[in-house]
C-alpha cells in the first residue's frame, strides 16, 4: 500500500511536470532571475488548473486523512469505554488522540502556510498586473514554498519523540565511530560500545578473550556456546550484567 502511494505521487508529480513541455503552459525564470518556475502570465487555463490540482486538492486530501484518522481514533476510544472500565487505558487512548489533534493542526497549516502565499503570488501574476507586484513579496513566497519539503520532517522531530532518535541516528551525528550501542539500564547513563572486531577464543572455559589485535576482552562469557541454561548459569549471568553495569564510564 505505501509503495503503491509513492509510487502513484511520483507518477502524478511527474504528469503535471511534463505538461508544459506539450505546449499547455510553459517554463520562464523567476522574477528575481535565481531559478525557474511554471510562466504565470501565459494561459491562465493551465495555472489554473495547476492551482486547483497541485495546492488545493492536497490540502483537501491531507485535511481528510488526517480527518479520517481522529475519527477512527475516537470511535476507538468510545468503544472502549463501553467494554471496560480501565481508567489508565483510558487516559492513553485520550492522550494519543490529543497528539493526533496536535500533528494534524500543525502538519494542515504547516502545508498552507508554506504554499499559500505562492498561490496567491501566482494567481495575482496570471490574472492581475504584474508590473505593480512588489518583488518583496514574491522572493518571501517563494522561499516558502522551497522550504515546503523540509516542513513535515520539522514538525515530526518537534512532536514526534519516537522520530528523534532515527533522525539522529540518519544523520550519523553520533555514530561517526560506527560503534553498536547498547543501553545497559533505561534509568542510567552508562553505555557499553563494543568494537565489531572478531574475537578469539584459546579456551571456552575461560571468561577472557582475545580480539584480533590481542588486546583482551571482558565482555564474553562462557555461557556463550551453551544451548541450554541451567539456574546455575542464569545466576551468573546476572551477576555478570550487574557487574558491568556498576562499572564506572572510564572503565568501558
């Protein structure tokens, strides 16, 4: 389904793109002369059309999707007060449909903010004079409708806690040594980074090993190659856990 929606996006981007080519409309430079865009004062026919299905039926579906979701969200909160009487239930449902509230606000105005302002420029050019439109007001419009693209994943990092992190993570802000990280604890700050060299073993019974530049290695255990776990080996291993995670920062 979300192929089948990019795809369909692209297929419909590019359609209107390649329209001016055919001779409907055309191609000219910006007033200010940096870029080029669609030639707003030649068949006011085509920019009409481009206004109608490129800005206003966007934000007709983005508005009725969105629309859509809080509905369901909230028939799906009502059901569930029907069938039980979980009071902290409840309160999540409600707070996730306040989050849906809060995204769909930003994520519609969000959208108009950014286009409408162009529409508004290249609708004056089409139809009005364009020798009184001030070029104060088309290069701020423009540089709105640029930044249109970058809107969305702004307001899913700002709202969004589960995005952050795989924004981070894609902008490799933190993993310049491409280390693997793992949380030892939720509550404390202790990290472990192990190197994804290989290791090597002389003795499975023995707790210490050797990476590949003979430096020795603490964190392997001879619970490793062991199938089956016995209460005896369990023990140990917590205790093991528990053990490297007192360990000061340095240390790791």
């Amino acid at each position: 389904m979300t192929s089948s929606l990019l795809i369909g996006s692209y297929v419909y981007a590019f359609i209107w793109a390649i329209i001016p080519v055919t001779g409907w409309g055309g191609y000219s430079v910006e007033p200010y002369g940096t870029s080029c865009t669609l030639q707003w004062d030649n068949n006011q026919s085509y920019i009409t059309i481009v206004a109608l299905f490129c800005i206003l039926l966007p934000s007709v579906i983005m508005i009725g999707c969105y629309g859509t979701i809080l509905v369901h969200s909230r028939q799906r909160r009502n059901r569930m007060k029907k069938w039980t009487c979980n009071v902290s239930m409840d309160t999540k449902i409600a707070a996730q449909e306040n989050y849906l509230i809060k995204i769909t606000f930003t994520m519609c105005w969000g959208f108009l903010i950014t286009w409408m302002p162009y529409a508004v420029v290249s609708m004056w050019t089409a139809y009005g004079r364009v020798s009184i439109l001030p070029i104060r007001l088309v290069v701020p419009s423009v540089l709105l409708a640029k930044t249109s693209t970058v809107i969305n994943p702004t307001i899913y990092f700002m709202l969004n806690k589960r995005f952050r992190p795989f924004l981070v993570e894609s902008l490799n802000v933190f993993n310049r040594a491409d280390p693997v990280r793992r949380s030892m604890n939720s509550n404390s700050n202790v990290d472990v980074y192990i190197s994804e060299k290989k290791r090597k073993c002389n003795d499975s019974d023995k707790t210490i090993c050797k990476n590949s530049d003979g430096t020795k290695n603490l964190l392997s255990t001879p619970f490793e190659n062991n199938t089956s776990s016995s209460p005896d080996t369990e023990a140990k291993v917590v205790e093991f856990d528990s053990m490297l995670c007192e360990l000061p920062r340095s240390s790791l």
